[in-house]
C-alpha cells in the first residue's frame, strides 16, 4: 500500500527492461517510461556495487530540468564474478565464456536503484549470492540458443530455464538478480514520500 503522498509524483522509469517495468506494475505505482542513450562506461578502478551505483547515478544525468514532483528513477545491475564485472554478452560466443566461467562457483548480483528529482538524489544497492552447479556444454548452447539471453548481465535469467536447472541456493533478495531490488525501491519511495 502506497503512501497517498506518492501519487501527487510523476514516476519516470528509465529503464527498457520487460522485468523492471513488470515489477513497478506488480508493486501498485503509477509511472512512465523515458529511456535515454547513455554510453555506459565507467572508471576501471571500480568494484562491485561501485560500478552499479556510479552507472545508476551517470544515467540520471540524462535528465534535466526535472520538476519537484518528478522522480526519476535509473538502475544498473552485474554480475560479479572472480573480481571481475559481468554486462551484458555482445553475442553468444561471450555469453558461453560467461556462464562456463559461472558453472560449479559462486557469483554476486549487485543491482544500483538511483531516485532523481531536482532537489534531491539517493542511491541504494543490493547484492544477492548465487550457486551454480556444474552446467555442461549442451545445457549452455541450449539456453543460449532457445532463450538468447543477450539482455541479461551475466548472460542467464533466474527465471528461465537456466535458472531452474542450475541454481543450487541464493542468498539475499531473487527480485534483485532478476534486476530489481523490489523491497529497497518500495521501501525508499515510502521515506521519499514521508
């Protein structure tokens, strides 16, 4: 249940992702969708939820001239994997490497939330643990081939196939792997609106 105070905003999600805009419609707010070219590219020195809060905050750029009843809201999520991020794969040779990299370990999940309006910005993060087990060969080439996961960091959906057969256990928030950290937006829209 929405604060009645949060209806008097307009809700601008930056963001063309199916997953993230099911989500705003799951959690009962009212928003619209405006998405900017960004060049996502960030200073290597960065690490982990560095990297997804310094991309959530450089896509808000994006916007100017927000009125105080706007909120934008940007996000960014990867993989992190063996000290190193995992985006987006280019093509499905880059995304075999990746989830032949993840078969049989532990990687994390960071996801980057930043609300924007014109007197203020806040950034949260989440990160999630994720097991995998072994995963052959033929399983990759199968989910790559049937579900062409060119869209997803770290080259796999939770909740699709791959999911299902090599998620051993998580630690920490589902919704966030999916690209989402679902109960920190909420919670941070109700303090915005307070």
């Amino acid at each position: 249940m929405l604060s009645e105070k949060l209806k008097k905003y307009s809700i601008i999600l930056a963001s063309g992702s199916p997953r993230r805009q099911k989500f705003f419609k799951e959690l009962a707010i009212d928003f619209t969708i405006d998405v900017r070219e960004v060049d996502e590219k960030y200073p290597s020195h960065l690490k982990a939820s560095e990297i997804t809060d310094y991309l959530s905050v450089l896509k808000s750029k994006a916007f100017k001239n927000l009125s105080e009843k706007e909120i934008v809201i940007t996000s960014d999520t990867i993989v992190w994997h063996k000290d190193k991020a995992l985006e987006k794969p280019k093509d499905a040779t880059e995304a075999k490497k990746m989830l032949a990299s993840l078969s049989g370990s532990m990687h994390e999940v960071y996801t980057s939330v930043c609300f924007t309006s014109n007197n203020f910005q806040n950034v949260v993060n989440d990160v999630t643990k994720v097991w995998f087990k072994e995963i052959t060969e033929n399983e990759i080439e199968y989910y790559i081939s049937k579900y062409q996961p060119f869209d997803k960091a770290g080259s796999y959906g939770i909740q699709e196939w791959l999911g299902y057969i090599a998620i051993q256990r998580i630690e920490g928030s589902f919704f966030n792997v999916m690209g989402l950290p679902t109960h920190l937006v909420y919670k941070s829209l109700m303090e915005i609106t307070a």
